[in-house]
C-alpha cells in the first residue's frame, strides 16, 4: 500500500483534515489511515540561519563587518522543533509514501513553510497543494477532489523567498548599523520600519 503524505502547518488544522479524509490512527507526531499520513510544521519549522552561522565575528555587532551578505544562504532548525522535523523527514523518505501534499495555510507564507522543510530534507517525492481557504469539512473534501501540481506554485515559492530573503538582509544589516551608530538596540525591518 502507498500513502500520500499530507503536511499541514499546525496540529490543530492536521488533525481537522485527518479526520475529514479518514487518517485517524494517531502515531507519534502524524495521523495515519484510509491511505494517508497527515502531519504538520509548527508554523516556521526551518528557517534562514542567523547570521553567526555564516562566519563567528558576526556574532559580535560590529560597523566594520557590515554589510553582511551571504553568499550562499544557510538554513536552520530551531533546537524546539528538531523532533518534528524529524519525524517529516522520516515520513518523506519512507518508501511507502508515494507523494507529498502541500497543505499549509494558502498563501505565500504557508508555501514558504513548506518548501523550507520540502527542500531541507532532501524530499524529491512528487508534490501537490491543496488550496483552501475554509476548514469546512466540504472545502477540505473539495480541496482534496482538486489538488494541483506543486510546480503551479513556484513562482508564490519565489516571491516568499525573495522577501524572506530582503527582510533578513534589512534586519541584520539595517538593525546592527543603527544599534552600533546610535549605542542602542533598534530593530529595524521591512514591515515594522514604515508601520512604526
């Protein structure tokens, strides 16, 4: 028997979309039945590492370091999560799961989640999205008679990338220039800066 392999971005929308689609033998850290393994991310799961894991001086604020441009991105695993980003990257190697669906929240920050935790663990499996906007028991059933082809969404992937990617440059960069110019912690960032 092979499963799809369903990755939500919280346990509480998992568990509403396992019930719906029939996965209702609660493992550890995953649902499992009717032909499904439904899991989830804890919202940021693997994000863009700080910037001391690009180089040690730069985990000391200093003008002369700036700007701090990686030329390479690296990404991390917060120590709170490692366990569930364990069990995902069990869950997507398993070579009973025949395809992986993307059902994190609709959106560019959900398929950020996604492809982060896709990418990192080396996931080559096929992969579909599921895109709804209600947690309807019909909108999931509907949702689920309907997946697209992940690769629909790539370009959502880039535009989440290239500002997740903006918003470190500017809060590392931005943040240390004017904490070390000022002799104070400022915060500077690219939502937070104009709406302040």
């Amino acid at each position: 028997m092979s499963y799809q392999l369903v990755i939500a971005e919280k346990p509480s929308v998992a568990r509403s979309i396992a019930g719906v689609i029939g996965a209702d033998k609660k493992q550890d850290g995953y649902m499992e039945g009717n032909g499904y393994m439904v899991s989830w991310c804890i919202g940021h799961l693997v994000s863009l590492a700080d910037a001391g894991t690009y180089d040690e001086r730069f985990k000391k604020w200093r003008y002369d370091d700036l700007p701090i441009l990686p030329q390479e991105w690296k990404y991390t695993v917060s120590a709170d999560k490692e366990k569930q980003f364990k069990t995902l990257k069990e869950l997507m190697h398993r070579a009973d799961v025949s395809e992986v669906v993307n059902a994190c929240d609709a959106g560019r920050e959900g398929e950020l989640i996604f492809r982060f935790v896709y990418e990192m663990t080396g996931c080559k499996k096929p992969m579909r999205r599921l895109w709804i906007s209600s947690m309807e028991d019909s909108a999931i059933k509907e949702g689920f008679s309907r997946l697209k082809n992940g690769e629909e969404y790539d370009a959502l992937f880039a535009s989440a990338l290239c500002r997740a990617k903006a918003d470190w440059l500017i809060g590392i960069n931005a943040t240390r220039l004017f904490s070390v110019l000022y002799n104070h912690t400022l915060n500077v960032g690219c939502v937070q800066t104009p709406t302040l």
